[in-house]
C-alpha cells in the first residue's frame, strides 16, 4: 500500500529521509579517531623498523673497519657513529677485543696465552655493539617509549 503524493504518509517519508543524510558525516567523525590512530601505528612501526635497520647498517660498518684496523678501538667507534645518516646512533658498548675459542655454544673467551681445547691457539675477536633511541611519535598502550634498539656483532680479526 503506497501512499499518495501530498498526503501525511508521504511528507513524513520524505523528512524522514532528510533525517538520515548527516548520517555519513557522523559516522565519518566517530571513525576519524580509530582512522588516525591506525595511520600513526603504522607510520611508527614502519619508523622504527627503518631506524632498526640503520642500527644494523651502523653495527656492519663497524665490523668492516675492525676486520682492517682491528686495534684502532676509537676507529670502529667512530665508524659505527659515522656509517648512517642518523644522528644519535652510538656504539654502546664500547667495542671490545678480546681472545677464545670457537665451539657450539659460541665463543669461549680466554687469555691470549694459553691454547684452545683442541690445542690450536686462541683467536682474537672484536665485539662491535651500536644503539639507538627512538622516540615513539604517540606512546601506545603496551608500546615501550622510549625504544632502545640495539645490534651487536663478533669479528674474527685474527
């Protein structure tokens, strides 16, 4: 049963559909908020996975140079500091040198004097560490802010 045009049926019809057009806009605004919030997630995750990698970068350069000038302790250092374009990566821990002996579980340090179990002598490595603060852009529940990113590695340099 359809009502006719002009009658009280109709006009209550038509308001009734001029109610719902500011639907949209409200939806729109009650979403904005969880909109934002998942653009600024990802825009953080996808920083600190860049900066996580410059860490890396700066932690291989620092490796690169111990290999070639592996008693130069300042050197790797700055080399770590130096490789990215980032200000605010450090090579914290100090780099380290020291001798052992390669086995499964890793290296077991010793002193350079004495022999490996199997009685070959002790190698010398360098340990080159780097690390970096990121700043969270907007502190998410669960999320650590401040978030030290950190990358370590071991170079047989002898």
């Amino acid at each position: 049963m359809s009502s006719l045009p002009g009658t009280k049926a109709d006009v209550s019809r038509r308001s009734l559909r001029r109610d719902l057009r500011g639907v949209a806009a409200i939806e729109f605004g009650l979403a904005i908020p969880f909109l934002l919030a998942l653009v600024i997630g990802i825009a953080e995750v996808g920083t600190a996975s860049y900066e996580s990698m410059q860490v890396k970068n700066a932690v291989e350069a620092g490796a690169l140079y111990a290999s070639q000038h592996p008693a130069d302790l300042a050197g790797i250092t700055a080399a770590v500091a130096n490789s990215t374009g980032m200000a605010g990566v450090t090579a914290s821990p100090a780099p380290l040198g020291f001798c052992g002996c390669p086995g499964a579980g890793g290296i077991a340090v010793g002193d350079c004097a004495s022999t490996c179990p199997d009685g070959g002598p002790q190698s010398r490595y360098v340990r080159v560490n780097a690390s970096f603060t990121h700043v969270a852009i907007l502190a998410f529940p669960g999320f650590p802010d401040p978030l030290v990113l950190t990358g370590h590695s071991t170079v047989r340099v002898q």
